[in-house]
C-alpha cells in the first residue's frame, strides 16, 4: 500500500519538482564579477575563485592543475581584460560558457575560451567556482589573397609572428608576447642586450619573459619599431631567419638589433624555438 501511495505521490508532483535551474543571468553575473577580481589580481582571483581540483589548458596547450597555476601568478601584475561573445549553457548548479577574452587596453590579444563553473556551498551562501579553463589563440585573418609587399605566405606568416613578438614586449603584453613561443623543451633564448645570457626550455622561457615584462622596473615603449633586410631559409615546416630590427625613440634617435630565429609549425602556426639577438656595433 505505502509503495502504491509513492508512485501516486510522484505522478502528482509537477514537473517543475526534478527541472534543473537554466536560466544563465546569475552565470553571466558571476563571469562579471570573476573578470574584475582576474583584472585587479590574478593569483587572489584563482586562489580565491577557482576550486580545489581546478584545471587549466594554456593557449600553448599546457595542462596546469591549481598549484602550478597558483606559483605562476604570484606576483603578477593586475591587467586589463574583457569578454565577449558569450555563450552559456546552464544546468542546475553546472555552467559551461564560451566566448572571446579580450586582453591589453587595445583589446588586440584574443583568445578563445571555454570556462566550466560550478556551484559551491548550500543556499544562501554558495558561489559560483572556476572547475576547468581552456584557452586557444585566436588566428589574424588576412585582409588579402595577396601576402604584403610579394612575400611568400610563410614569409609573411613568420615576419608577422618575430615582428608581433618584439611589439608585444615593447607593449608591456608578456601573454601575447609567450604565445609566440613554441611550447616545446627545446626552445631557447640568447642575447647581448642589456645583458648577456643564454635560456632554454619552455617553462623557462616563458617565466623569464613573464617576470622581466610584468616587473614594475619595466616600462611599456614609446619607440617606433622597423625591421629590415630580411633573409629566409624555408624547408618545409622549419625556418631559419635573420633580420635587422630597428627601435627609434621620439626624439629621433636609433638603436639597431641583429636577430636570428630558428621557427617550426606547430599545428599549422609559425613559432618560435630559437630566438637570438645582440646590438649592432656603430663602425668605428
């Protein structure tokens, strides 16, 4: 009799009982709430924002769990980021969301991303929490059928990628200036300018470049950059290139940088393995 009285009681009840919450107005509230504190402090936005078995996919395909992710944004910097494009999909105390993070005050570093948020605690004191991120760079499109100046497609692809790189240090943009990188152990990095020293291995580099970029020390350049007398040797997907940078200051004057770069494709993009420089000695 009680099992009769169960299964009338459950066809009684309204669908609405076992209905799971869709609605995603609360979910893009909390992706608000989640840029300003990532704008202002990235290590207490994931310290404080992300759970305990959070999981992270870099734009380089890197998997990073908490900890790791913890150590390197200690000590960064806070930024300026937007998003855009947004869509959610909600169930109950799930969201999946996807769209376009925007970074740098210009907006010019876009990346693709896929966020996974998750409800914590009991009502009325739960709170949405990162569970996993992933991110992809988003591609330039050409303007044109027809590379510029009569380059060859790889020509204008790697002149694009060491030409972007040296903007986006001189724009004080360490994500965008890594994301040249080829996420790889053999990557490395020599130079004479302002010191000497010689870096090899992904992690490596790139943490070199994010804690010299976002040190207070380093300010972001008003120097105009150039680059000239290009040089490619192109086998198939490896390149070896060497060129002439040049950074001219306000006031007009000059210092010119020779670079040499070994690239390779990764998954259809030019990167960087080897990046060389020193500054060029006036003639005597």
């Amino acid at each position: 009799m009680k099992t009769k009285l169960l299964i009338l009681a459950l066809l009684l009840m309204s669908p609405a009982t076992f209905a799971q919450d869709t609605s995603t107005a609360e979910v893009e509230k909390a992706l608000s709430q989640f840029l300003t504190e990532y704008n202002k402090s990235p290590y207490d936005f994931f310290k404080k924002r992300s759970t305990d078995d959070f999981r992270y996919t870099d734009r380089q395909g890197a998997f990073v769990l908490k900890p790791a992710l913890l150590k390197s944004s200690e000590g960064r910097p806070g930024l300026e980021s937007s998003a855009s494009d947004l869509k959610i999909f909600r169930s109950g105390d799930l969201a999946v969301m996807s769209g376009i993070h925007s970074f740098g005050g210009d907006g010019t570093g876009r990346t693709a991303f896929t966020y996974t948020l998750k409800k914590e605690g009991k009502a009325p004191t739960s709170e949405w929490k990162f569970a996993a991120s992933q991110h992809t760079p988003i591609l330039a499109q050409p303007t044109s059928t027809t590379p510029p100046d009569g380059l060859k497609a790889d020509e204008a692809a790697i002149k694009a990628v060491l030409e972007g790189h040296s903007q986006a240090v001189m724009d004080k943009d360490a994500e965008k200036a890594v994301s040249y990188f080829a996420n790889s152990p053999n990557v490395a990095i020599s130079f004479q300018q302002p010191g000497s020293g010689y870096i090899r291995g992904y992690q490596t580099v790139t943490d070199t470049y994010r804690s010299h970029i976002n040190a207070d020390s380093f300010k972001k350049s008003e120097e105009k950059l150039t680059t000239a007398d290009y040089r490619f040797r192109i086998v198939g997907n490896t390149a070896f290139v060497t060129y002439i940078e040049t950074d001219t200051a306000p006031d007009g004057t000059a210092k010119r940088t020779h670079k040499a770069n070994y690239l390779e494709k990764e998954n259809g993009q030019w990167k960087m393995l080897g990046n060389f420089w020193m500054p060029e000695v006036p003639a005597k």
